[in-house]
C-alpha cells in the first residue's frame, strides 16, 4: 500500500493538461444545442402545440393531455436527428443526487421487425419503482409504484444518446417523493403572493419570479490519489491526515493563475455546460488550496435548480476525463475551508421590476422596503426551518468553522439598509407621509442610491445576507439539492406576504389611505423581526449568546435541528401555502433521520476498517524498528551511554504504543456503541444517539492517527497525505 501511494503520486505529478479542442463557433452560436427549448419547439412543433405549451411554461395554464403526443413527436424528431437512441425520466429524489432510467425507443413494428416509438404517454408519465427511493415509509416495498410526471416548465436536454426528461416524482397516492414537486408549488404560492402585495404599487402586475444564482465550490484531487484514500472513496471526506505545513495561510490560492490542469477541466466543463444550456459566467480558485468556484448568471429557480444538479452530474464526468475527482463535500478536509453553494435569491415581476431592488422615487424605494421586510419577518419566524433546509451530517463540519455562516440564522443589512428601515421605525405615521399640494402624497423615504445599496463590506459571517438587489443565503452546503432551502425560502415569504396583505387590507377597511396602511404595517413588522437583523461577526461567542438572548435557534445538533420541520407552524405555513402536507413533512424527516446515521455509520465503519487495518500495523511496524534499535545500541555502547542515545526512540516507541492502544480501545468502544444505537427503532433517536456517541468518538480516533503521522516513517506510511492531496494538480 505504501509503494501504491508513492506510486500514484510520481504518476500524478507528472500528467499534463488534457488538450480541449475549442468549438469553431462563438459560445452563444453553441449555447443550448442539446437543449429542446423555444427554438427547437418553435421549429419542432405544430403552432397550435407550440402556443399551447409555452403558455404552460410562461403563465403555468393546464397543459391539455391531447397535445403530449404532438409534443414527443416533436421532441422525437429532434432528438433522432441529434443521434439519440434512448429516453429517461430525469428527477431528483430525496438522496441529493438526480435519477435516470434509460428505455429505448424501440418498439414491435408486427411483421418481426422493431421501429422507434416515442409517444406522449411515455413523455407525460413512466413508473419508477416508488419503494427503492428513499420515502419515510410513504412507499412500503410491496407498493412499489410510483410515478415521474413531465414538468414542461423545465426543457427536455440530451446527454450523450438520451433524451432526459425532467420530471417531478410522486406516490401512487399523491405524495411527493422528490424536490421538484414541493419546489414547484412553492414558487407557485410565492407568485400568487408576491402578485397580489405588486398590485398595491402596480395593478399591471400579473406575475411573479423567483429567481437563483448558485455559487457551486468543488475541490478537485487527483485520480490516482483518490484512488489511494479509501476515506474519501466511500464517504467524499478524509477521516484522517495531519494538516499540511503549508495550506491557505498565505492566501496565495484565491483568485490566483488557474493550474494549467485544472484550466483545461474548467474550459471542457465550461463548453459542455453551455451546450446544455446552463449560462455559467464565472469561475476562479477558491481559498483553499485546489479549491474552485463556478457560477452561473442568475435565472428563474426551478430551472436554475436543475441545472444546479445537471453541472454537478457533468463535473463529475468532466473531471474524470482530466484525471481528476471532484469532490463535493463540504468538508473534505480538516483544517482548510470547506466548500458551499451560496444561493442568491430574489423575486421580480414580469413588468421588468426587481422587488429585491431600490428604486429612484419614494413609491419605489416603498416596495422595495415592503418585500424587504417582509422577507426578513419570514426568516425571523421561520429561522429555524430555514436552518433545518440546510442542516445535514456533511454540512454540518463547515458551519460554523470560522469558514462559514455559523448554525444560527441571521440577516446582515448593511448600513445604509439598516438607517433607513430605522428611519421608517422611529418615525411617526404623519412624519412619513405628508400632503404637498396639487403633488398629492409625499413620502419621507430616504432615497437609496441604486449603485451604492452594497457600500459597505459584505459580510461573510452572515448566512442571510442581504447584497444590494437580492438576499444571499450563504449556509447551503455545496453538496445539497439548492430545492430544500429554496421550498423552504420560498414557501415561508409566501406566506408572509400573504398575512401582510391580509394586515394592510384590514386598515384599508377601516379607512385608512393605502400608502399609510402599508407603512404602518410596515414600522410593526421592522420592531417584530428585530431579532433577525445583525451585522457583526457571526463567528463570535458573543454572538451565541446575544442569539440565544434574542430567541433565535442556536441548537447544533444536526438531528434535532430537522424538528423544525414538524412545529406545528411550520406545518400549518407548508399547509397553508399548499406546498406539502403534514405526512409529506413527517415521512421527509423520517428519510432525513435515516440519511443522516447512515452517513455517520459508514463514516464509523470506514474510519474503523482503516484504524485496524492500515494504521495500527504502520504504526506497529515502525514501532519494531525503534525496538530493535534500541537494542543494536545496547549491544554497542555502554548501558549509560546507550540509554541516553535511545532515549528519544524509547518515548517515540511508548508514545506509539499509547496512542495505538487508544485507538483500538476507542474502535471497539465505537462498535459497541454502533450496536446500542441500532437497535433504537425511532429513526430519530437513533440519528440523535449517532450524533451524540459515535460522532465525538471519530474526531477522538482521529486525533490520535493525526498525531501518528507525524512520527512513523513516511516511507512507511500508507495514505497518500494533506500535501498531496492539496497541492499535485
């Protein structure tokens, strides 16, 4: 084992760039060329079908039955001509990751010949099996039926000789077993919300978008090296290594000259994005070393999702052809910055208004406040959901790292955001809004320049920040489906604005001019979410407690954080907006529970293997060499002068045989308390009893394997190092 790590890393070191042949035509000639979008459907497609359907994707009209067969012929016809020969359903279950099962066009011609058959059936609808996807018991092993259902909303795309279909995907019953389903009512409900509070300021208004732009952090390693470190082959981390002597203190890596290796990756990923459509715009190191960002102009959310979690699949591909694994844990490695995937999110209308955005008058700068605010009342209320949405066993070791947002949710506003709502707050209803002659109303909103709204420094500590036209949820972790913390987002703004509208009419009724009814509301709701708004260092331990103080979730462990999801208000607001019921949330907490001990389980299994079977018998064998040297001295020198020469060798052999022996005594502990935690029948409390008693034992195991590192013979040691991993590209 120890010649293979030598060995992959002489190989490692010595690879060049893969040469990427650059496409002939210019990026925006190539974009979407595997992509059936309007192009393709205007050319592909009858007029009546082609109307029909882009009003179901522009305004979500019912899409009537009778045109699928239209549009598969359409979508067959295109994909045939572009070498295609299979088809899938391609959704996203509840295991981060996307699905596909892949059916060939084939079909019995009935003269003993086949032909390619692609019907609107087989585009609207296929079965899956429902009972092998993870479902919180919604899908027992004998009711194996589940269904994908086509979402037209979201463009049909080709990869290789498939045709991928995007879909939702539910139970036999109902259910949503997925992301897509609950995400695509949530954006739903906050359009029908958003739409009615624009109507205050804009009758035209007749839809709302919410709209994402991801930041997808990755590392990449080497293959070979990869290869070699069975930790981060099964469970994407590394369990064990010793910081390197150099890593990102010298803050040399961010924004530095690309490797050449990693540019070529980087220019491959980029082509084959844009030929599926994705509109990625920037990528650039990271702050750890072999650590990258790319990210994408923004667009509307669920098709931003999707496309979220094809760029992960293709990354994924891509760098296999470089030689490279890309790996998207959020913590790969102890000691240097974990990854994540900011979410920048924002809503805005289809007369070309950015909600999110300040704008040049009063009236504006009125409704940008409203949306504001009333975003931030649903993070207040709903802060531990939120938390919830991006809570996961991997997720969780860069949280609060010093790297990252830390486990509270709260919202940084910058200054000239924060004097203006504390303007709107200590201020009177007549201070205002006063009457200015034949100009009818004037407001005394301070106005806010549109270019200087991000004046002041970001705050990275923050893991709601708001960045001049758009909130940024920076605690989603690189590795996560961006669908959870955007159903939850979402769903908690739309119900908020639709108490606000609900609050403002009540006052209307009563007589009061709507202008001062929506800034009343208003002055209420910026006291009632004080909470929410920091902008200090969120890293701090006074922050903790200021937090805890003002109410706020502080809780860190992970499985207790997923009750959130059951409190009763989080139930009655997934109600309310239509977006999921309470045995939805039940059985999706179920698969969380589930999902989190399992993770932890094989992390404890690997680690375990790897304890017992690499590095005790290193350990151990670098151990008998000390022995035997400490005797060969003996025999050649007088005792004194022996036991002085060996004395160094003698604390390094009982320094070994201390941490060996607390290793294997903490391994067997572990096993021992894997078993009582098994046995636990609540998905819960197993998941709890995993956090609570296994996840303490692996950081305690790990110390000491460290430690170890740093004294056998590194010729003898058998996983390729930090050194390695970080810094051969």
């Amino acid at each position: 084992m120890s010649k293979l790590r030598f060995r992959v890393v002489e190989t490692a070191f010595k690879k060049k760039a893969v040469e990427v042949a650059t496409p002939a035509e210019r990026p925006s000639e190539y974009f979407a060329k595997y992509v059936f979008n309007k192009e393709k459907m205007f050319k592909y497609l009858p007029s009546k079908v082609y109307n029909a359907l882009i009003d179901a994707i522009d305004n979500g009209a019912p899409l009537d039955r009778s045109i699928a067969d239209e549009v598969a012929a359409g979508m067959k016809k295109w994909a045939i001509e572009m070498g295609v020969t299979h088809y899938t359903h391609w959704f996203a279950p509840l295991t981060e990751g996307t699905a596909e099962k892949h059916d060939a066009f084939v079909e019995h011609d009935g003269k003993g010949g086949m032909m390619e058959e692609f019907t609107g059936k087989l585009l609207v609808q296929q079965e899956p099996d429902a009972s092998s996807f993870p479902n919180g018991g919604i899908r027992n092993t004998f009711e194996a039926r589940g269904y994908s259902a086509w979402d037209p909303s979201s463009p049909a795309f080709i990869v290789d000789d498939t045709l991928c279909i995007p879909t939702v995907f539910i139970a036999y019953t109902g259910e949503a077993l997925d992301y897509k389903a609950p995400l695509l009512k949530a954006l739903r409900a906050v359009d029908k919300a958003a739409v009615d509070v624009c109507r205050y300021f804009n009758p035209e208004v007749k839809k709302v978008v919410a709209y994402l732009g991801w930041e997808q952090e990755y590392f990449l390693v080497d293959e070979g090296l990869y290869a070699a470190r069975p930790d981060l082959l099964m469970t994407g981390r590394t369990l064990m290594g010793h910081d390197s002597a150099k890593n990102q203190q010298l803050e040399d890596h961010y924004f530095g000259a690309i490797p050449t290796r990693v540019a070529a990756f980087m220019k491959d990923l980029e082509i084959e994005a844009l030929k599926l459509g994705i509109p990625v715009k920037t990528r650039h190191n990271e702050v750890a070393p072999n650590q990258f960002e790319l990210a994408p102009i923004f667009e509307e959310c669920n098709l931003a999702n999707d496309h979220n979690l094809l760029i992960m699949s293709l990354m994924r591909k891509v760098s296999r052809r470089h030689g490279f694994r890309v790996l998207l844990h959020e913590k790969p490695f102890k000691g240097v910055n974990g990854s994540g995937k900011h979410n920048n999110w924002s809503l805005g209308t289809d007369t070309g208004v950015l909600l999110m955005g300040p704008g040049k008058t009063p009236e504006d700068n009125l409704r940008f406040v409203t949306f504001v605010v009333n975003t931030l009342m649903a993070v207040y209320h709903h802060n531990g959901l939120l938390k919830a949405s991006i809570s996961s066993a991997t997720n969780a070791h860069r949280l609060g790292a010093n790297e990252a947002p830390p486990a509270i949710i709260s919202s940084f506003l910058g200054k000239q955001l924060s004097q203006v709502l504390d303007h709107i707050e200590n201020s009177t209803k007549d201070d205002l809004i006063s009457l200015s002659g034949k100009q009818g109303m004037k407001l005394d909103i301070p106005q806010i320049p549109e270019l200087l709204i991000d004046n002041t420094d970001r705050n990275r500590t923050s893991p709601f920040a708001f960045t001049g036209n758009r909130f940024e949820f920076r605690a989603v972790g690189s590795e996560a489906n961006c669908a959870s913390a955007m159903i939850a987002l979402n769903s908690a703004v739309a119900d908020q604005l639709v108490k606000f509208k609900k609050d403002v009419d009540a006052l209307i009724e009563k007589g009061e001019p709507k202008v001062s009814a929506i800034l009343e509301i208003i002055r209420g709701y910026i006291k009632e979410c004080k909470a929410i708004h920091f902008d200090g260092n969120g890293y701090s331990d006074e922050w903790k407690k200021e937090a805890a103080r003002r109410g706020l979730d502080c809780e860190t462990s992970v499985p207790v954080i997923f009750d959130n999801y059951l409190k009763p208000e989080t139930i009655a607001m997934f109600e309310a907006t239509g977006v999921m019921t309470k045995k939805e949330l039940e059985a999706r907490n179920e698969v969380k529970w589930e999902t989190y001990t399992k993770k932890i389980q094989i992390e404890a299994r690997v680690l375990g293997d790897l304890a017992m079977n690499h590095i005790i018998p290193v350990a151990t064998q670098y151990q008998t060499d000390l022995i035997n040297n400490v005797y060969k001295m003996q025999s050649l020198f007088p005792a004194e002068k022996a036991a002085k020469l060996s004395a160094k060798n003698l604390e390094l052999i009982e320094e070994i045989a201390d941490r060996t022996a607390f290793i294997k005594e903490h391994v067997d502990a572990m096993i021992e308390a894997r078993k009582v935690a098994n046995k636990i029948e609540s998905e819960r409390e197993k998941a709890i009893a995993y956090h609570d008693t296994i996840v303490p034992a692996l950081e305690e195991i790990r110390y000491h394997i460290d430690k170890l590192e740093l004294i056998v013979d590194n010729q003898m040691w058998t996983l390729p190092k930090y050194r390695e991993l970080l810094f051969v590209r």
